[in-house]
C-alpha cells in the first residue's frame, strides 16, 4: 500500500535536487582551494591555455591544477576546448572570482573551512542546546570577518550607509561622539575617523585579538579609540550622538539587553544605525530567496550557536525585520525607519533615541 503511494517522479526530482546541493558543495571546497593558491587569479590573466601553462604560471603542480580545472570546467567556472586541451575563464566569471571588491564571491566560501571545523561542536549543541562559544572559531574569525566585509565598506561606508539618516553627515563633518558596538577590527572606526577628523570615534568589541589589530590599524589617529568591552555591560562616561553596529546585533547573547543599553548610550535625538542581515523573521517568505540556505546555515553553524553558548535567545542570522523592528521599539527607540537592501546582503535600520521633553 505504502509502496504505490510512492511518488516516483518526486523522488526522481528530490535526487536531481540532492545532487545539485552535492555538487555546489564540492565545487565550493574548490573554490576555496583555487582561492587560496592564487589559481582564479592567475586564469583571470592568461587566455585560453593549458593545464602545463596554468602550472608554469604559478608555480603549482600540473597534475594538481589540471584536476582542479577539471573540476572547475564540470562546474561551469572554466570553458574547456577539448581539441586544443586549453582552459580559459571567461571575464564574466573572473569578475565574481577575482578582486578586491564586493563582487568577489570567495570570500563566501572562505567561511566553509572554519564551518566544517566546528561541525563535531555543533554536532554535539543539538544533543546538549547549550550553544558553541565565540573562542570556538577563534583565531579564525575575526580576520575572516574582516577579509568579507572589508570591500563592502569600502564600497558602501559613506555612500549607502552613512548616507541614509537624513543630515547625519553634515553632524559628523561638524564634530559628534560616536561609538561602534562589535568593531571585529575597527575598519569601520578608522574609515570613518579619517573622513571626519573633528568626530571622536571609540570601537568597541568583546574580542580582544579584534581590538589589538583595530588598534594597530588606527595608528595615528588620534580621534580614534578602541576597548575590549562586552558592551551587554557598557557604560559609558558621556553619551554618544551616533552609536553603530555592523553585523554585530543578531548574534549578542542578550540582544535585548544590548539594545536597551545602546539606547541608554545614545543623547536625547541620537542615531542608532545598524546594519544587519536582510531576512523575513517568517520562514515562508524567505524560501526561494537566493542565498537563504547560506543564512540559516551560517546561523547554526555559528550566530544562534554563540548566542546559545552564553546563554542568550539565538535569535539567528535571519531574525529579519519583524522581530528587530519590534526589538528596537522595546529597547525604547522611538522612531525606526527600515531600509531595506542597501546591498545585497543587509538592511539597515536607522533608530532615534526619543529628544528630551
Ligand atoms: C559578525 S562580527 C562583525 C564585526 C564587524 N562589525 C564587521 O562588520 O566586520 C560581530 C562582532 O561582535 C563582537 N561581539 C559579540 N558579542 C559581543 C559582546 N557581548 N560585546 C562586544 N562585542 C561582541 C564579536 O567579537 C565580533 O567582532
């Protein structure tokens, strides 16, 4: 009975579906590879050419390089011409494989290695629910994170995001306090400490190895300071007229309470801008959307983990709009304006501290 309810052609499509998910995933670990070892962007630069030349060129083994091509071709990122036995990459295709800006997608498999590293961790959290600590990914992750949102900033710092609360700017041209929570390395900080050398700027971030590069990176800026500072307990001597937080929200141990003490930190009118992942907080809405497995897999494999690791709600990198929105007006922001894709990746949400009355 069981047997003829069974729906062949179903089964046929989830098999093609599986295999698919199979090969993105092996085509990936060879994305990571041929990133580390320079080859997309020694192919960026040679025509059509053959396994030997690709060698030759980089100094890598043939034999190496021509199984890596072969993946690379049986994945779409190579063109092959079997008759001349040449390898070429399309431009089309170096563009989202090569470069400094957002558009090289490597970065995104860069994430993959330091995932599968903490697999037997997460494995056992859904035996135990008690999370994996930040120390679990560490010293890899502040320097990934770093590599990955760099280019974005330097793209989208001033001219997206900066640019949305009305009149922001010409304040920080004038002279404010501004503080930013979860720095990682202070790029940030430093980018906007350099525009605007009559603001005062501190970072502050809960890792230490984060802090000491900020620190390095800034040097010389005598407008930019940096704290080692788990900011669910920040206090702060004077308050600040802007307060941001990029990518540093949805993963906090106590959101809620990091919210309310962002508030607490903010002059009467401040800003609090914070940029954080573009999700529905409703699954259904995000099914289909490109990348949507990527989030929820990032989020097990480390956002919810650390947030469960210190006990917190594991909101989850696709919390979304609703739930932020709503958590922004329970920290007591009055005014919340949602901007939604301001790249690719995030939204932004630009919250005001209510003016004394
Ligand atoms: C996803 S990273 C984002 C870093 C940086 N803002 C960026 O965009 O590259 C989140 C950062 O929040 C920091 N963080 C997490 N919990 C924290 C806490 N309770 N207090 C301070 N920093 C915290 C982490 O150490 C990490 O550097």
């Amino acid at each position: 009975m069981a047997e003829a309810e069974f729906d062949r052609a179903k089964a046929k499509t989830f098999t093609q579906l599986m295999v698919r998910h199979l090969e993105g995933a092996a085509v990936s670990i060879m994305i990571e590879v041929g990133r580390r070892v320079g080859l997309f962007e020694a192919m960026a630069t040679l025509g059509a050419v053959t396994s030997a030349e690709v060698a030759e060129k980089t100094g890598l083994s043939e034999r190496y390089v021509r199984e890596w091509l072969a993946a690379m071709v049986c994945g779409g990122i190579v063109e092959y011409a079997a008759t001349e036995r040449t390898y070429r990459l399309p431009r089309e295709h170096a563009a989202g494989l090569t470069g400094a800006s957002s558009r090289n997608l490597t970065g995104m498999a860069e994430m993959f290695p330091l995932m599968n590293r903490v697999i037997p961790d997460v494995a056992e959290a859904f035996r135990t629910g008690r999370g994996v600590p930040y120390s679990a990914y560490q010293p890899d992750f502040t320097g990934l994170m770093d590599r990955r949102s760099r280019p974005r900033y330097d793209e989208l710092l001033f001219s997206a995001y900066l640019a949305k609360p009305e009149g922001l700017v010409p304040r920080l041209d004038a002279g404010i306090r501004v503080a930013d929570v979860g720095c990682g390395t202070g790029y940030c900080i430093a980018q906007m400490a350099r525009r605007f050398p009559k603001s005062t700027f501190v970072g502050y971030d809960i890792s230490s190895e984060g802090i000491r590069e900020a620190r390095a990176a800034a040097h010389g800026l005598a407008n930019a300071s940096f704290v080692v500072q788990d900011i669910t307990r920040l206090e702060t001597p004077a308050p600040f007229e802007l307060i941001t937080a990029f990518d540093a929200i949805h993963d906090q141990a106590d959101p809620a309470g990091v919210l309310r003490r962002v508030c607490a930190a903010l002059s009467p009118g401040g800003t609090f801008l914070m940029l954080d992942v573009w999700a529905s907080s409703e699954l259904a809405d995000n099914v289909g959307v490109p990348m949507a497995p990527y989030l929820y897999t990032m989020s097990t494999m480390h956002c919810m983990s650390v947030s469960l690791a210190g006990g917190g709600p594991g909101l989850g990198t696709a919390w979304g709009h609703q739930v932020a929105t709503r958590m922004l007006h329970e920290a007591g922001f009055t005014d919340v304006k949602l901007f939604e894709r301001v790249d690719p990746a995030n939204s932004l949400y630009v919250a005001r501290r209510a003016e004394a009355s």
